[in-house]
C-alpha cells in the first residue's frame, strides 16, 4: 500500500499523506501541514547526530532531547527521511484539545496550608501549558506587587525574540512583566494574553495566592513561582498540537534547571487519536522527559467519559460483530481510528446510511480510497511499530462539496483468523465530532483521553465533591494495554477561580482551543 518502510513511519502519516492536497483543508487528520507555506511537520525519535540530515536534505530540525526532534520539511521529503539509518521512527502530529481542569475546594487544601511542613509551594515551580495568562491579575503578584511569573513563553507571537534553542514565538522575562506592571498601556510592553481565559483559571486553581480575594480563594501551592507558555501553532493563534506541547516541556524544564528549582506541570489537554495505551512518541516523549530533573507531570484524563465515543468488544473466528454509528449533521469529515492485536486478521465494510458498501477492506486491500455517495473514504492499515505491537486501522470520511449523510453508519467487521479478539475504536473528542456523534453501544471504560494514558504521568480524573462521586463526563481508565490509571481524582464541577477580566468565576472549566 505505501511506498514508505513501514516500519518507520506512522500509519496515520501514511494515511495523511494520500489526501489530496484540494482535500486536505477538510481533513480531521492533516495535523502538521501548514498550506500557508506548504510545508510539514512531523516528530522523529533519533539516534546519532541529525546535522547531516539538515544539510543534505534542507530542513529545519529542533531538538528536543537526545532521542526526540521536530522536522519541518517537504511532503516529498518525507520519503527521503525514512532512508537515513538515524531515523528510528517518524509519527504525524495530533490536535489536543483542552480537557478539564482540578480545583482545590474540596480537597482539603486549607489543612495542607496549615501545616506545619508549611506546604505552600515556596522555593518550586508551576508550569502551566495551556492558552496562556492575564499576567495583571493581582493573584499571580507578590506582596510588593511584583509579579510570581518567572517566564512567559507565546507561542503565538512572531514579532519579538524566541527561547534560546527555540524558532519561534515571543519570551518575556520576569523583568519584562515587572516593567509592564508600572506601565499605563502594560500590553504594549508585554503583548500576550489570554484569549479564552483557561489558562488564567487552572492557574489561579495550581497556584493563585489569593490576595485579590485577602484570603477566600487560594490555589494549592500560592507561594511558588509560575512558568507559562501559550500554545499556538508557529504563525497564528492558539491551535494545540502536540508537537508544540513537546516544545514547552523542553522550555519549562530548560528553565527549572537554570532556576535550580523543582516544577510541576500541569497539562489539560487531550485526544482520542492514538491506541490509548501510551506507545506514541508524544507519550514516551513525555515519559523521558518526566524523569529529567525535578519534574512532575499532571495531566488531565478529559471529558469524554459520557460522550458514547469509545466502543470495544471481543470478536471470534468467523464471527461478524456490527457497529453502529450515528452521524451528526454539518461534519463534512470524521475520522475513526480502530486498534487491534496485530495477529489477529479483520474483514471490515463500512456501509453508508443509504445503503452504499465499501466491500471488504482487509490486510490484503490494495486501494485506500472509496467513495461512498457524497463522501471519499480515506483507509489505512498500521503495521506494528518498534514501539508497538498493536495495529492500527485507520478511516478517514471526507465529503468533498457538502457534509457527510447525517444518520447511521455501520462498521461491520467478521473474524477471520483470530488469535486473541480484543479490539477498540474511538471517534475524536466532542471538541472536533459534536456530542451528537456517537456510538449506538458505547462503552464507557478507557474513556481517558492522551496523553493521560502516558505510564509516567499524574492522571487525574474528575468528580463532582457535592454528590461524592465521579463526574459523569470525566475520562475513565484502564488504558488499552490495561494499566491502572487514572491515578487519582480532584472536584471538577463549580469551581472557583482566577478569571480573565481581573476577578473571579465559578464553572465547570471544559473549553477548547480553536
């Protein structure tokens, strides 16, 4: 099917890379390519040393650590990079979008104040990745007024200069949002905001000091310092992929070690593209890096829990199981991933609400395009990974000139030659497929979404503290491969904290970035 080693490269990569370029502006799965300046991004883990590779081929190579870059090359480039022996392995981008955050109200947090370790998050680092903060909110200021912020990393903004070891993005310093504090137009000094608030509220929950509030709503570590880094895209506004999240871990843990302190990172961000049992390279990317220093990495598990968005079963020797799908209108593209043990040999057909089949699509297919009606159906079948022994099959539904027939869908798949059954498919999170997209027979469990199924990371789960039990919508574990996660909950409902226009909010705090 490919003319990539496909032990090398992602298979949702390979998939990506068949759309037409006309079609890619409708595609759920075009994460990494920019058709501003046609140009895509892709994260390789590496041995060795890739200056060669940045020399022969032209492109432009951010290291990430001793394993792990960011190449942004040409699509035929791509090709050309699986051939080079310090190559291991090349993965697609994902979207992330922003998932739940924790609160501090119910957790017993004024006792851990009160104690005499004196737990107050003095002499450490909080980090928050997210869409960015209101630096003049008083809750994020000293005593004497000056502010907590260490650093402030905007992804999003072009015009001023980027990290060191970084290509892109504007970095204030502390000094600089001192400066913007006495200032009667600050914004002129220090430009960033936060568009949406998100990033403004988890940190006033990780670590808002009160003082606006003299006392009434204090984060769980109020005296620490704070790092921020605003998501977005290179170029434009805030779109969280993961390969700028892995770009901000670097830039927080760079930082904690020139500030010789410990720092906890706070990640509230999450997908349902990927096998959900933590083998990606943004996964194990964070993994690595989780054991680099000081460092903790918290990450919520989502809200997907009650979207119906998850389906699993156990499929027998010439058995056929039929999945049932019902489609929202006004998509004109979906995607569906669908994760198996390699071993075992599927027959799939996808069936259209009118009635149109693909045929059987298996191991054998040759073509991985069809049409059904309205919509071209983009497939693809993973070969397992050195990462990896599952095998992923992907599907791709884009309607080239209008939506997708709204009505059920139906995935049928018989057992052809089964060794060990168990199989899991996911629709995106509600951010990308609406709530009205979803499974007929849901299944509820392994709802958490990535990179909370990351073996070491803090998961963190939601409940509702007023009714004492989990929130209906949080994500849930196991993870595919059966880990315990996640590892604990926090209240995620009526929550109190720092907002965007200076004071404070009290919601359940589930937005997306767009």
């Amino acid at each position: 099917m490919s003319q990539f080693n496909d032990l090398k490269i992602d298979s949702q990569l390979e998939t990506a890379l068949t759309i037409p370029e006309n079609m890619l502006e409708k595609s759920n799965i075009k994460t990494g390519y920019n058709e501003v300046n046609n140009l895509w991004e892709v994260i390789v883990k590496y041995n060795g040393n890739l200056e060669q590779i940045e020399n022969e081929l032209n492109v432009q190579i951010e290291i990430l650590s001793t394993s792990y870059a960011i190449i942004t090359l040409k699509k035929e480039q791509i090709f050309l990079l699986t051939l080079y022996r310090e190559i291991e392995y090349i993965e697609q981008p994902r979207n992330l979008f922003i998932m739940l955050d924790n609160s501090k109200s119910a957790i017993c947090n004024e006792p851990i104040l009160s104690r005499e370790e004196n737990l107050t998050g003095e002499g450490t680092l909080v980090a928050i990745i997210d869409s960015g903060i209101n630096y003049m909110h008083k809750d994020f200021r000293n005593e004497d007024g000056t502010t907590r912020i260490e650093y402030i990393w905007d992804q999003t903004i072009q015009e001023g200069e980027a990290p060191s070891g970084f290509l892109s993005g504007t970095l204030y310093t502390k000094e600089d949002i001192n400066k913007a504090l006495l200032s009667e137009q600050p914004f002129e000094i220090v430009k960033t905001t936060d568009d949406i608030g998100h990033g403004t509220a988890v940190a006033g929950i990780a670590c808002g000091n009160g003082k606006l509030s003299k006392g009434q709503f204090i984060g769980i570590a109020p005296k620490s310092n704070i790092i921020v880094v605003k998501l977005g895209e290179k170029g434009r506004e805030s779109f969280a992929r993961n390969t700028e999240i892995m770009r901000a871990i670097k830039f927080v843990l760079d930082k904690a070690i020139e500030l010789n302190k410990p720092v906890a990172i706070n990640l509230s961000f999450g997908t349902n593209d990927g096998s959900h049992t933590g083998s990606s390279l943004f996964e194990t990317y964070i993994n690595d890096m989780s054991n680099i220093w000081k460092t903790s990495i918290v990450v919520a598990t989502g809200n997907e829990g009650s979207t119906s968005h998850h389906y699993s079963n156990t499929i027998k020797n010439n058995q056929t199981i039929e999945i049932e799908i019902s489609l929202d209108t006004n998509l004109s593209s979906l995607y569906i991933v669908l994760f198996k043990n390699f071993v075992d040999i599927f027959n799939v057909k996808i069936i259209a609400p009118n009635g149109e089949e693909t045929g059987i699509i298996n191991n054998t297919t040759k073509n991985n395009i069809f049409n059904l009606g309205n919509a071209n159906l983009y497939f693809n079948l993973g070969e397992p990974t050195p990462y990896s022994l599952e095998q992923g099959m992907f599907f791709e539904f884009i309607s080239p000139n209008s939506t997708l027939s709204s009505g059920i869908w139906k995935i049928v798949i018989l057992g052809t030659n089964i060794v060990d059954g168990k199989f899991n498919l996911w629709l995106p999170v509600t951010e990308v497929s609406s709530k009205n997209t979803k499974f007929l027979n849901p299944s509820i469990n392994t709802t958490l979404t990535i990179p909370s199924t990351a073996s070491n990371v803090i998961s963190v789960g939601g409940y509702n503290n007023f009714f004492n039990s989990i929130a209906d919508f949080s994500g849930r574990g196991f993870t595919r491969d059966n880990r315990v996660k996640p590892d604990l909950v926090a209240p995620s409902e009526n929550i109190t904290t720092t907002s965007n226009n200076l004071g404070y909010l009290t919601e359940i705090i589930r937005r997306k970035i767009s």
